[in-house]
C-alpha cells in the first residue's frame, strides 16, 4: 500500500475511434472492493461507481472481513439487488492481502480494478484505464489510477492525457490484469500481513517478469483515507511497519539501478523523521532490515526464479 518512487517515461494520447472504444467497452471488468467495518465508506464508494461508471461491461465484488457495523446486512441487500455481483463474507478478518487474493478468485474480468473502500471515483475512471491497458496488447501487469486531492476530486482533467510508466502505482486504485495475475501470482499474503508494501511487491515481481506497470492521469480517483485495516493498529506500529516495508520490499525485488532512484525519496523521508519525532523508530526499521540479509538473498532468489 505504501507509494513506490516513481520512473517518468510517459506517452501522451490522442483520442480513440469509435472502433477501438467499442472493443474496449467489450471487456469485462471486476471491480473488487475488501471492507471491514466500513460500512459508510463501502456505500459511498459503491454509490460513486454506479454514479461516474459510463464503462458498461464490469461487476462489483465485495470481500467483508468479519464486519459488526452492520455492512454485512448492506452489502446482503446490495447483493439481492444485483448492485453487488459477489459477495464474500469472512467470519474473520482474515488480512488485507488474503481479503484481496479471495476477490481475485470470484472475479470473472480480463482485468480486476481493485478499488479501496475509502475512495471515490471521478467520471471515466474505468474507461480511462480499460483504455491504458489494451493500448499495451497483452503486455500490461497493472494500470494505476491518478489519486486526487478533495479540492481537485471531480474537476476532471486538465490537460493532455499521458500514460505513464511506473515501477509502482498506489494500491488504493489499481487495475490488475488477469493474465499477469495467473503468470506472476497473487499477493504475497505471507510476508506483506498485516499491511503494507504487497501491491508494491507485486507490481515490482510483475515487471521483472516482463509485464507494464503505467498510471493514467485520465483515470482519476479521489482517496480520502482512513481505510478500516489499518484502525486497529496503532500509530508507532503503523510507521515501523510502513518503513520496514518500503526498504523491504525494494531489497526482495529490485536492481541496484532501481534502487538508486530511490535515495532522494528515502533521504526525505529520514529528514522528515525528525520532525515527526520518528527517528530512532525508522533506524529501528533499517537495522531489521540489515538483520534480515539472508530471507533478503532467499526472496531476491525466489523472485528472479518467479517461484508464486
């Protein structure tokens, strides 16, 4: 979950003909959404699909983890009203990664949008990114969408159209396509519970594989945060967990070329940590990291032999 450095290669678009638009608008879609206790946060998201969606070819399924706010009894009914396609309902909360790993299997899409429950989505979102991802003919691992502030959320593009390609995109919008999911595996549910770094670690294992991580900016979605996982977990532990992760998770998978972008990021980061009062906190993370060398060889083995 956490942001991956970015590279810049970008593509600007032109727009479609009428046949191209019709081939896209024949591919189905998953739009695939974990809940727990979000019961507010799930109906709004939900509701702004049904609102901004003009794509006429995807299906809402739904993951709840255990909920007791009542979601179970919405999403039941969303359900019997044919709004939501699928419906799983875990007695438990069974994590984030295995949550998303249960959507991948119910959906039916060549292409699975995984949309967090804390988001709202502007009009063309899907279309927008339906659209990056055939451009690329069977070659694209994932589509990100743009995440857009509240003061910008539903002003649309201004703009040019580029595509851009990522060595990550943000979990929160993120459109997986089926055929990368089958080659490179799902979520590492294992090493990335109980959040953080699985959609990095996954678009990182999916373009050393060969596939395309790009972000489209004509797809835009606005995150408002505050998603349910990680409520029950408190702040320190959240941070050590989000920077043991992001260092983590460049080590099992990256060059030391890609690596390198990183610094810049990562030295803003530890500079920041002071402020924040976080410092001995993320030596913590790096000295368990330096401490974790030999499951850094084992992974970095693993995934050069693309072993999911």
């Amino acid at each position: 979950m956490s942001a991956a450095k970015k590279s810049s290669k970008s593509t600007k678009k032109t727009s479609k003909g009428s046949k191209n638009s019709s081939r896209v608008a024949n591919t189905l879609v998953s739009v695939m959404l974990l809940n727990m206790n979000g019961k507010k946060l799930t109906a709004d998201c939900i509701k702004s699909v049904q609102k901004n969606t003009s794509y006429p070819n995807y299906e809402i399924i739904v993951v709840d983890n255990g909920s007791t706010d009542g979601s179970v009894k919405m999403l039941k009914e969303m359900k019997r009203r044919r709004i939501v396609k699928k419906l799983v309902l875990n007695k438990k909360n069974v994590g984030y990664s295995n949550g998303v790993n249960q959507g991948f299997k119910e959906s039916r899409g060549k292409y699975i949008y995984h949309l967090d429950n804390d988001t709202l989505v502007e009009k063309k979102w899907l279309s927008k990114a339906v659209e990056a991802a055939e451009d690329l003919k069977g070659m694209v691992g994932a589509v990100g969408s743009l995440i857009v502030g509240k003061k910008n959320y539903g002003k649309g593009l201004k703009g040019q159209e580029v595509v851009r390609e990522r060595l990550a995109v943000c979990g929160a919008a993120m459109m997986y396509s089926k055929k990368a999911l089958k080659r490179v595996g799902n979520l590492d549910a294992r090493l990335w519970s109980p959040i953080y770094g699985e959609e990095q670690d996954w678009c990182y294992r999916a373009r050393n594989a060969g596939f395309k991580v790009v972000e489209t900016n004509a797809s835009r979605v606005y995150h408002i945060g505050g998603q349910d996982t990680t409520k029950s977990i408190k702040a320190i532990a959240r941070y050590k967990l989000l920077e043991r992760n992001r260092i983590r998770v460049m080590l099992y998978n990256l060059s030391l070329g890609d690596m390198a972008k990183h610094v810049p990021g990562l030295g803003l980061i530890f500079l920041n940590s002071f402020e924040q009062g976080m410092t001995m906190h993320l030596l913590g993370t790096y000295a368990e990291n330096i401490a974790n060398w030999q499951e850094v060889l084992k992974q970095r083995k693993k995934r050069k032999a693309k072993l999911f």
